[in-house]
C-alpha cells in the first residue's frame, strides 16, 4: 500500500478529537514510553501538554544530542524563479498577483552560486516555483548540473512531479526533495488551492512515496501551520513522516514547521491562528521524542530571538542570510520576494550564535559522488 | 601491543571526530584519551577548504586517521570514498561503513562485503563496520580485512554489549583483530568487552555528547586498558553456583 493512500484512510475529525481528549495521564505516559506511537504523539502535541514543555524539551534535547551530537547543519534557499502556475491565496507568488516575475538565466544562477559560495556554504535548497512550462524538467536539465558543480548537497523545492522526473533530478544531481502539503485537510486544501495544477490534492500528497520510489536521499514533509487546525495537521505530518520512513527506509526524512508569513496581497480570511512560540516549541518537541532520528528544519521566517533559543533544543537544519527572492543574493532586488524573513542575520553571525551555544557549525556533510 | 596491517598500537581505544561541540573539544577528548587512530567522515571533509578546522586539530595531534565512508549506500559509493580518502588525506586506511538503513544506520552485509572485496584489490587497509554476525565477519576476513569491527549496539544509542554472545563467537573465531564497533555507552562497557578478549574498542557518541567530554574519554581509556590487562591476566571462572559437593556420585565412593 502506498502511503498516500495509508493517510487517506485517516480520519481528520477523529484525530481532532481524539487530541482535543488527551489528559495529563496520557502525556505522562507518552513522556514514558520507551519507543512513543502516534497515539503517544497525538497526546505530546495536544493542550493537555502545555504543562509538561519543560519535560518535553529535556528529553527533546538528550534525543537530538545523542543522534545528531553537538552540531547543527547549515542551508541556504536559492529561488530560482518566482513564475507560478497557480492560484495560492496565502502566497505571495500567486499568479495573479501583479508582481514583477523572473526567472534566473544560467550565467545569473551561476552568480547567485557565487554569492553563497563566499558565505561558506555548502548545502543548497533550490527554490523553484510551480510553473511546469517555464520552470519544468528543460530548464532543471540546464541548472541543475551547474548547481552541482558549486555545491556538494543539493535539496529541491519543487512542484509535484513523476517517478521518472525525481529519478532523473538525482541522476543530474539533487540529492534530496520537499514537498510540503501545506494542509492535509482536502476540503480546506481546496479553498486555499484554487486554480492550477496544484488543486490536485490527492496528487500532491502521494508525491513522497514517488521520491521515495526514486530513492532520493531525503524527503522533506511539512504542513504550513495556519491554513487549517495546526495540532491536526502536524499529526498527520507525524504519520506521513514514519510511515514514509518504514516503507522507504532508505530515505532519511526530514520536517520542516513554517508558519504563515505576511506576504504581498494575503487577506484570505480561512487562514486560522497557527502555533504561537511556545507551542511551536511544543510540537517541534513532541516530533522528536516521537521520531529521534528525523531531521528537524527551522528557517528565517522565525525571529532571531526564538532562534537562539528553540534551535538547540531538538533542530538540526538552519538556514541563515536567506533570500527569498530570485537573484537576492547576488543582486538584491525588493519586491520579489515569496514572503518576509524575520531572522536577517548573516551566516558569520548565525555560526557565532550556535557557537555561542555550545553547539558546532557544519557546511558539508556530503561528497558529491553519492546518491 | 595491538598490531592491524603492521602497525603497532599502544592505546586500545580508538575513537571518533563527529558530534563534539567543538574542534577544540574534540582534540582535547582525543588527547585524554591517549587513542592512537581516531576514524573521520570523509562526507565532513570540505574540499578545496584549505582552513578545516577539524583536520588542521588533528593534524596538530600527529595522529593516525581512520577515514570513514560514512553516508555511502552502496559498496560503489563506498569506493568512491574510499578512494577520494586516499587521495585527500594520503592513508590507504579506510573504515569501511555501507548504512542505507536510515533509520538505526545498521550495515549492510551484502555491499559491505563487496566493497571490502574490491578495496583489497586495490591496495586498501580494510577496517569493515559490520554486524555481530561471525559467518560475516570470516567472509570479511577471507576477503582480506586487515580487522573486523562487529557492532555492540546500533551506531550511536549508547545501549551497550546488545550482541554479546556473538561478539564472543566472533573473538572467538577471528584471526584478524576484532574491534568492537558502536553502541558502547559506558566505561564499564568497554571494560566487559576487553575483558571478553576484544583486541580494541571504538567509541565516539559516548565521549562526544558525555556532559565532559575530555574527563569521559580519560575514563574509557582507563577502562580499556583494565579490561584487557584483566583479560591478559587470565580471569578466574566464574558461576552462578557455589561448587556443590556431589549428591549424584557420592555413591562411588561408598563402599
């Protein structure tokens, strides 16, 4: 059985009851479990928790140090372009927001490499936009091997796409993929998603098993924490995650907690309240006591402050000095961007920072040759 | 002394270079822990860098390192490591790790003995992470593997001697030095093995992410030497029973 079809079977209300019904007892036992369910994690992100984050950071802190060590990874996002396909109301690249569009030219990639190069990075997430024609599998031919050249790991941010297209994207160098579902709840998936390739609801969510089927290196799941019930929606995450992990279990699987960012022409009233920071330190908590071995991915969209101190507890991926703009690095142009990062700090500072808190920085954590 | 492919080492515990909380950290651990061969991901090795902080520490040790082709899925992708290592850092030494398993990062028995085929062939001092599995570890041997290095507990859960009744049929068995390989947590671990006739010990996790690292491998180096002094020294039997006098027999002597 394919996974996707695994999360199908899931009921969405239920599992909203059924977190909306957790107690004290049940995160007690969940905090003393020695391999933690689903079941256990429905109890660690639920409001019947909230008293328990300081136990919950603890364990959250011994799990990561004994799996990942003193250390944290560092990435950097490179947009590619800002052309979209699709009508997203939360997001700033939604084609029919009258923003100026660009699309990088290779010499203006190799520019942007350039850029991040100097800051000492060696792990790059692609960003590409969703517009199959224009930004499809021709142009990644094109980049995708120049990219390479630079930068020893490779992660892509892509539009959903076949078997045979991840496949090929590991042959011409990417090492790992994500794909977010923004929300596993279909009927407000559709409200959000309205015109495009992207209202195929069901094909996005089997996208993991195809990367999986490719046998990229990673896979990256995540919700965008805002457009439906957040608890709800990070359990399902949780599902997908060590479902994902048992049937591909060569893939590593990473999560990555974004929450809804102001951008240019947002007013969707269905946007609800995402987790505010103590409850986003919850639930990046709770994912790991449930899942030592994921990789936990923070971005910029936090500010400096929570940063510093929610990073060492259980994260093993930042990215620092981000532009979420095509060409923002070597060529900082306003008003392209996707949405407004928090955390503006260069890498130099940024490595300060998890020096600072008795943690190692790494750029590389890979050879070229592998996957 | 301990002796893989024609060198001598006088320290027992070989240790690692990932997950300290700094390069300084790192080399003051190594130090106290008086290791002569510390392993180090070739995949943490940034080419072309001229300032990497961690190999300009060991480089300042004089210390022998153990490359490791950590992150390879494949006995190919294994090769490839193994070879950029030689290249890179001049030692046709190579800690042969094949996890595709990502979840516990066990080896796989398969590739690895492939690959440890082939870097025999080409010149390699072979060091095979692998499980505690004995048939295994003779293939590993036949194929030419300077030492075998079967694991106590998956890589880095600190659980301890998990596979002790086959690491015992392994020392047992082997005619190569046996290094006991991940999951030991503690000095007391790391002591029962030497005592078990381990010829050497590998640990990294339990050092690196220990409260204090330096005094930490201090300990496990002291904990390995007792271990194998008391190994050397003959240990008495031991059982659960005192020695009964002999209820069945008793009859023979009666007359």
């Amino acid at each position: 059985m394919r996974v996707a079809d695994y999360l199908t079977h899931l009921d969405w209300d239920d599992i909203s009851m059924q977190i909306a019904a957790k107690n004290a007892v049940d995160v007690r036992c969940a905090l003393s479990a020695t391999q933690p369910t689903l079941d256990d994690f429905l109890a660690l992100v639920s409001p019947a928790a909230e008293p328990f984050i300081e136990t919950m950071a603890q364990q959250s802190v011994q799990l990561t140090r004994a799996r990942f060590g003193n250390t944290i990874s560092f990435f950097i996002p490179l947009y590619l372009s800002n052309l979209c396909a699709n009508e997203c109301t939360y997001c700033g690249f939604t084609m029919s927001n009258r923003i100026k569009r660009k699309t990088l030219s290779p010499d203006e990639v190799a520019s942007e490499a350039v850029a991040i190069k100097k800051m000492g990075i060696n792990s790059v997430l692609v960003v590409t936009g969703e517009h199959e024609k224009k930004v499809g599998m021709a142009y990644f031919r094109q980049v995708i091997p120049l990219l390479k050249s630079f930068f020893d790991y490779l992660t892509m941010e892509v539009q959903p796409l076949s078997t045979l297209d991840y496949a090929e994207l590991k042959q011409l160098g990417v090492d790992a993929i994500l794909v977010y579902q923004e929300t596993y709840h279909a009927r407000r998936y559709g409200l959000f998603h309205q015109r495009g390739n992207k209202t195929d609801f069901d094909y996005r969510l089997d996208t993991a098993d195809r990367i999986g089927q490719a046998q990229l290196d990673k896979i990256g799941l995540g919700a965008l924490l805002g457009l439906s019930d957040w608890r709800t929606d990070s359990a399902f995450v949780a599902a997908h995650a060590l479902a994902i992990q048992k049937k591909y279990w060569r893939s590593r699987v990473s999560i990555a907690f974004p929450r809804i960012q102001p951008c240019t022409g947002q007013n969707d009233p269905n946007i609800t309240r995402g987790p505010s920071e103590k409850q986003l330190v919850q639930l990046i908590c709770a994912h790991r006591i449930l899942n030592p071995q994921a990789e936990l991915t923070l971005s910029t969209r936090e500010s400096a402050h929570f940063r510093n101190n929610v990073i060492p507890l259980g994260i093993t991926h930042i990215s620092a000095a981000s532009q979420t703009q095509p060409g923002g690095y070597s060529n900082a142009e306003e008003n392209l961007k996707q949405f407004e990062t928090d955390d503006s700090r260069s890498v130099a500072a940024m490595a300060t920072q998890i020096h600072r808190s008795g943690l190692d920085t790494v750029f590389t954590d890979w050879l070229p040759g592998f996957s | 002394m301990l002796t893989i492919a024609n060198k001598s080492f006088s320290s027992r515990l070989f240790t690692g270079t990932g997950k300290f909380r700094s390069a300084q950290t790192m080399s003051a651990a190594i130090q106290a822990s008086k290791s002569e061969l510390v392993t180090l991901a070739m995949k943490r090795v940034e080419h072309g860098r001229k300032a990497d902080e961690t190999l300009s520490e060991l480089d300042r040790l004089h210390i022998n390192l153990l490359p490791n082709t950590s992150g390879a899925v494949s006995a190919k992708e294994a090769v490839y490591a193994a070879r950029l290592a030689r290249a890179a850092l001049d030692t046709p030494w190579i800690k042969l790790e094949i996890h595709p398993d990502q979840r516990y990062l066990l080896p796989d028995p398969v590739e690895t003995l492939l690959a440890a085929e082939q870097l025999v062939k080409e010149g390699f001092v072979v060091l095979p992470y692998c499980s505690a599995d004995p048939v295994l570890c003779r293939r590993l041997e036949e194929a030419g593997c300077a030492a075998v290095m079967p694991l106590a507990a998956p890589i880095g859960s600190n659980r301890g001697l998990l596979t002790k009744d086959f690491l015992h049929i392994i020392i047992e068995q082997a005619s190569v030095p046996v290094v006991i390989d991940a999951g030991i947590g503690k000095p007391s671990e790391a002591m029962a093995v030497m005592e078990m006739g381990a010829d050497a010990v590998l640990v990294n996790t339990a050092i690196a992410t220990a409260h204090d690292p330096v005094n930490m491998a201090a300990l496990f180096a002291q904990a390995v030497s007792t271990g194998r002094r008391a190994y050397e020294a003959g240990l008495a039997h031991s059982r659960l029973s005192s020695s009964a006098s002999s209820p069945l027999t008793r009859f023979l002597n009666e007359t």
